[in-house]
C-alpha cells in the first residue's frame, strides 16, 4: 500500500500545474461525477460510487485507474471541457459513454465538437468472455462460446449513435504487452493498474505549495 500511494505522490509532483487531482474509486458502474470550483490548495480526492469525472475547470487532473479496461478520454477542445471514463463490460453495458456525453452536454458542450479517444486495454482477439457478458452488451451468442468481445469497437458504436464524429482508438492491448501495461486478466487481482489521467493545467503553479 505504500508503495502505491507512493506512485499517487510521485504522479501528483510531476504535475505542478494541476494541484488538485481527482479520483475515481470506481465500481463498474456509469455514474459520473462533475468536478467544479477552481482550486486554490493542493488536494487530493477520491470519489466513491462513480467510474467517470468531468471538469470544465484548469488546474484539475481526472484520474482513473484500468488494467484491461478500456480508459475513455473526451474532450471538448472549444468549451475546455474534458471527462474522463473507465468501462469495463459493466460500464459499457451500462451505458457510461452515453452518460458522460450527456453530461458534457449539460454543461454546454455540442455533441459535434467531441473529441473521444479509447486507450489502452484489452483487445477483440484477447478478450474471451461468457454468454452472460455477450446478453448484457446485447450482442448475439453464435456457436459454442467462449465469445470475443472488442470493447472498443463497442464503445465506438455507442459513440457514433450518440452523434459523436471525432472517434480515435489505441490499438494498443493490455494482454498481449507485458513489456509495458498491466492486464487483470494477465495478473490477477495482485497486478498492478494504470493511471490514465487528463485535465487542463494551470498557466503556472500555484505559490507557496
Ligand atoms: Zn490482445
């Protein structure tokens, strides 16, 4: 435990311009949390209960951690609105991607001017799973499973009927590249998890830290 709340330190010191870092303490579900109010002192919290953060304000990291799971980063370039997203089959299935959409959408963003990009997880070919998976994502059960499913490709179909225009995906997989990501599946529950993070820096740190 030390060691990781170690890393949380020396993630949190590289970036002096955003002296606020929020935490996602996520639970496979699609509720996304909406991070207001400038920050004015060095903080650090963990949200319970939601897998997704939004901002509109400079000065604060969204965080979530994946280890196969699929890290869903938008932004709205115009609006310097951004949200960040962790969906696993759950969240997918859940509807996360719609739910963070809309929620940019509240605070102003037009659907059009979303950028989304998925990152690093686990890929189509790797990613073998149950019928129970297949009928929550709504996808048909053909032969005997198990089934593979690209969760990326999912979620890009999710997005596309949310209107979004401006998709890109990592191809990178979790699985097959040990040299340089975390797999749950690989490891298991004792592996390590990654840190994807996005925000809007201060133009300057802020005094006296
Ligand atoms: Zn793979």
């Amino acid at each position: 435990m030390g060691t990781v709340l170690g890393h949380w330190r020396t993630l949190r010191d590289a970036f002096v311009r955003f002296p606020a870092v929020r935490s996602a303490h996520q639970c496979h579900g699609s509720e996304v949390h909406s991070v207001t109010g400038r920050p004015n002192r060095r903080e650090w919290t963990i949200t319970d209960g939601v897998d997704g953060l939004l901002t509109d304000q400079v000065g604060v990291l969204l965080t979530v951690t994946v280890a196969d799971c699929i890290p869903i980063y938008l932004i709205d370039p115009t609006r310097a609105i951004c949200a960040l997203l962790h969906a696993g089959w759950r969240g997918t299935s859940a509807g996360i991607l719609g739910r963070g959409v809309s929620l940019m959408g509240q605070v102003g963003c037009r659907v059009s001017d979303i950028i989304m990009y998925l990152g690093a997880g686990i890929c189509g070919s790797c990613y073998e799973v149950g019928s129970d998976v297949m009928k929550a994502l709504g996808l048909q059960t053909i032969g005997g499973g198990p089934w593979e499913v690209d969760l990326r490709a999912e979620l890009s179909t999710q997005a596309r009927a949310t209107g979004l225009e401006n998709i890109f995906t990592s191809q990178k997989c979790s699985f097959e590249d040990d040299e340089v990501f975390f797999s749950h599946r690989r490891g298991g529950v004792s592996e390590g998890r990654m840190i994807a993070f996005m925000g809007f820096p201060l133009s300057r740190p802020l005094p006296n830290r």
